[in-house]
C-alpha cells in the first residue's frame, strides 16, 4: 500500500520515494503488512494500534469504514 512519489533532492534531480500508509483515523505510520491485512478494498486503514485496542482493530476497522460509507 505504499504510494510512490516524486521527491526533490538538493542535487536538483528528481528520484521516486516511498511513503509509508497511514492510518485514516488518527493519522499514525503503519506498516505495509498492517496495511495488506487491515486495509480495506479501497487501501484505507480506518484502525491502529494507536488509536484502538490491538484485539478489536478489525471490528473498529469495519466500523469506522461502514461509518464513513453513509
């Protein structure tokens, strides 16, 4: 789920970086593994370990997703 960028060095060329995904919610790095187990179908993480439980991410993921839906 990392997305590619075009980053501008001082050298003045331009090279393509990486960023890591983030959590939609709280806005923390999370992992490119979290990403691919906790994302949902259109890459949004909507849960962390930093702003909900570890053992109910899924559940708050999937909330927080059908509440941004309506």
């Amino acid at each position: 789920m990392c997305i590619e960028v075009l980053l501008w060095v001082p050298t003045g060329r331009v090279r393509v970086g990486r960023i890591m995904p983030r959590c939609d919610h709280c806005d923390a790095h999370v992992s490119d593994r979290f990403a691919r187990v906790f994302a949902d179908e259109h890459g949004q993480v909507m849960a962390c370990p930093n702003c909900s439980a570890n053992a109910g991410i899924a559940e708050v993921s999937r909330e927080r997703t059908h509440e941004t839906r309506l």
